[in-house]
C-alpha cells in the first residue's frame, strides 16, 4: 500500500545487479513472478536504465543509483507513494523523463497520492497539487501553487521600459519611499528596462511615472508582473507565520 523513494543507497545489495535487486524486492513484496518480470522491465526503461540493470549495483554513479531507487518504490503501484528528494543527483534528461512519468502516469496507474519533499520550486510548482512549505520543522504555509502566490501580491513588481533615463535618476528612483528595490536588466536601442519591487499597491506606481515624465524621460512600456511562486516563498519564509488555504 506505501511505497518510499529515498536516497539511501545502503538499503540495495551491492554485490547483486539492478536487475536482481528489483527481482529480490519484488519476492518480498509477494509479486507473482510474471507481473514482478514485466513490471521490473517497464520500470527499468522508465528511468533509463536498460543498458546497466545487469551491472553489479555497486559500479552504478550515485545518479544510477537513485534511478533504481525510484524504480524499485514504484515496484507495487503503492496507493501512497513518499518521495524524498527523488531526483536528487539525476541527469536533466532524466530528470525529465522521470517527472512526466510522475505527473502523468503513476497517478492513473495506483489511482494513490503522492507525497514529496523537496528543496526545488519549479519541482513543487510542475508536480504537486498541494504545496506545504516547512521552515525549521514548522507548518508556514500551505495550499495550491497559484494560492500561495497570491502571498507575493504584498510585494509589487513593475517592469518599466524607459528611454531617455540616466543611471542617477534610475538610483534616485531606487531612494523613493515605496520603492523597495530599482534595478536595471537591459540596456538596447537607447531604452533602459527596468524592474521595481513596491510595498505598496498600484497608486505609488503612479507618482514615479509622474516623476519620470517631469524629468524628461520617455516611457515606452509598463507592465505589472504577476504574483510568483517564486516571489512568495520568499515572503513565507520571511514572515514568522501565513495562514493555510483551501481544505486541510
């Protein structure tokens, strides 16, 4: 019913391949022997694995080993599956494969839920319904992606693009009161784009366009970015506290 995927590689036998780890694990889980034969190969294949299962366990790369880690937790189709860090140490290639596999298949296969803990973002964003983001052992937040973006709307950010602007104005704009960061992320053609990060809600963007006009500049282009997830686990972990959303 539980399956778990960790990065203890002292839990496989060293002196067995991949092969005959998953077929020794599949025999303790209670597998028929044609399911656990047919189940061990499509795994193999899923993490890219066809070419070493048959090499001693103790020659694989610490990436190898934690394909068959992941490989072997999905061995039963468990209706719960915890994943710690679990593609941690794996190749971009297969790290892709392997989380389209988790988003698109494992569910539709178990028909289970599926726990992760991880320190990556786009991870989290990509694959969890629900994120619950832990600081020091404690609960600061917990919800969907695009609930816990919502955090980051008490921090504005604009994206300004500005012709006619020297670098003083730009750092005297970086001085203004509601202004909390100014800073420049491309120069081309003579326009200067720049990103400011606001305390305070739409009005104040007002009074620095004002300023910009009244001090010669030009204004080509601003636009409000939207909340990020990204932004907002910066403001939770800050925060000493944020309420959850949605159902517990």
């Amino acid at each position: 019913m539980v399956g778990l995927i960790h990065s203890d590689e002292r839990s496989f036998f060293w002196r067995l391949t991949g092969r005959q780890n998953m077929e020794f694990f599949a025999s303790l889980f209670k597998l028929p022997k044609q399911t656990a034969r047919k189940r061990i190969e499509e795994l193999i294949s899923i993490v890219g694995m066809e070419e070493k299962a048959d090499n001693m366990f103790q020659t694989y790369s610490t990436g190898m080993k934690q394909k068959l880690a992941i490989a072997r937790g999905l061995l039963t189709y468990p209706k719960v599956l915890f994943m710690d860090e679990a593609m941690r140490s794996i190749d971009p290639v297969s790290t892709q494969k392997i989380r389209n596999f988790v988003k698109n298949d494992i569910r539709k296969l178990t028909g289970g839920t599926i726990i992760m803990a991880t320190n990556r973002l786009d991870e989290a964003v990509r694959l969890c319904d629900r994120v619950a983001v832990i600081k020091r052992g404690r609960l600061q937040a917990c919800g969907s992606p695009d609930e816990l973006a919502r955090f980051s709307e008490n921090s504005i950010q604009y994206e300004l693009e500005i012709k006619n602007i020297s670098e003083k104005a730009i750092q005297q704009i970086g001085r203004m009161k509601p202004v909390m960061d100014c800073s420049t992320s491309a120069r081309e053609n003579g326009i200067v784009k720049i990103n400011i990060h606001m305390a305070h809600e739409d009005e104040d963007i007002h009074q620095i366009l004002q300023w910009i006009i009244n001090n010669e500049g030009y204004i080509h282009k601003c636009s409000r970015k939207q909340p990020s997830f990204e932004g907002a686990f910066e403001t939770i972990m800050k925060t000493p506290s944020l309420p959850q959303t949605g159902d517990q």
